[in-house]
C-alpha cells in the first residue's frame, strides 16, 4: 500500500490516499487545477489487502479530523461519467450500530442511500457539489446536493467517525469501470 500526502485548499486536515502498489494508481492528482483528484477503479481490481473481502476501490480518507461529537461537514465537488453505475462515491465511516453512518451511491446517474432511497437523479456527466452535515449529538445526517438540502436520516449512533470519499464499488449492480 502507498500513502499520498496531498493539502487540500480550505481544510484544517490532509488526506490521505490509499492506492495499490503493483503499478496500478488509480488517480491523478492535479495541485494546479484546485487539487483536482481523479479517481476510477475497475470491477476486477482486487482489495489492497490478499485477506480482506471488501469491494474494489480507490479512496482517499480524511485523516486527522475523526470526530465523536458536534456537527461536522464534508464538502466535495463531484463528476461521474455516463456509464459509471454501482459506485459508492462518499461515506461517514464509523457507527455504535455497523461500520458506516451513511454511504451515497450513484446507480446509472441517480444517487441513493447505500443501495435503498433514491433522492437525486440525473447526476451523470455534469459537475456537482455535495455537503454532508452530521449532527452526532442530534443523531442525524443532512445531504445536500448544490445547496440545497435532499435528504435527512438519522445516524447510526456515534463511534469513532470520520469522512471518505472517491470511488469503490458497491456490492451489486455495478459497471465493469467506475470513475
């Protein structure tokens, strides 16, 4: 596994990315367009580690903002080819119930609540910006997309919690390449 030190501009943390090292990086990091990542993954890839049964994936975790308590956001600007379908695009890691608050998926251009209640649609092949808001004492996590509020449910319990964010495959349901 290889680490990937890059500063974001606006944030108080670094990220971290997480990449295979048999010469298949998965991303291209770009500091003189607004530390633009591209990121893609294919269905074939396999885990970074031999022992885990986890999805495909290429993601970069926010490191050294874990949280427990209060109201925390993450911020990201989003595009996602046409053809791209069963990628997990942003996620809360951490719960007191599971391993994740929340995951958001696109399936075919319509972003869902892991693979359950679709509450955007039309998402593919156009720039979009999307907000997650925890409340962890409230229990509840807001998603906006371009500003305006979409969906609202309650978290799974407060844990050791922190943001990540790229794109790694869902369990079902996805196309052979996702960007």
């Amino acid at each position: 596994m290889e680490l990937q030190r890059c500063c974001v501009t606006g944030s108080c943390g670094v990220w971290l990315l997480e990449l295979e090292k048999k010469g298949k990086m998965r991303f291209i990091w770009k500091k003189k367009i607004l530390f633009n990542h591209r990121l893609w993954v294919y269905a074939d890839d396999k885990p970074y580690d031999p022992n885990s049964l986890t999805q495909p994936r290429t993601e970069i975790r926010i490191q050294g903002l874990d949280y427990w308590s209060g109201i925390w956001q993450f911020e990201g600007s989003v595009f996602v080819p046409n053809g791209t379908s069963g990628s997990t695009i942003v996620q809360i890691h951490g719960a007191s119930h599971g391993n994740t608050t929340i995951i958001l998926r696109i399936y075919d251009g319509d972003m869902s609540y892991y693979n359950g209640h679709i509450f955007a649609t039309g998402l593919c092949d156009k720039w979009f910006k999307v907000n997650l808001i925890h409340d962890v004492d409230g229990g509840k996590v807001a998603v906006f997309i371009d500003g305006k509020q979409i969906f609202e449910t309650k978290d799974k319990g407060p844990g050791d919690l922190h943001f990540k964010c790229g794109v790694y495959a869902a369990p079902d349901n996805i196309s052979y390449y996702m960007e």
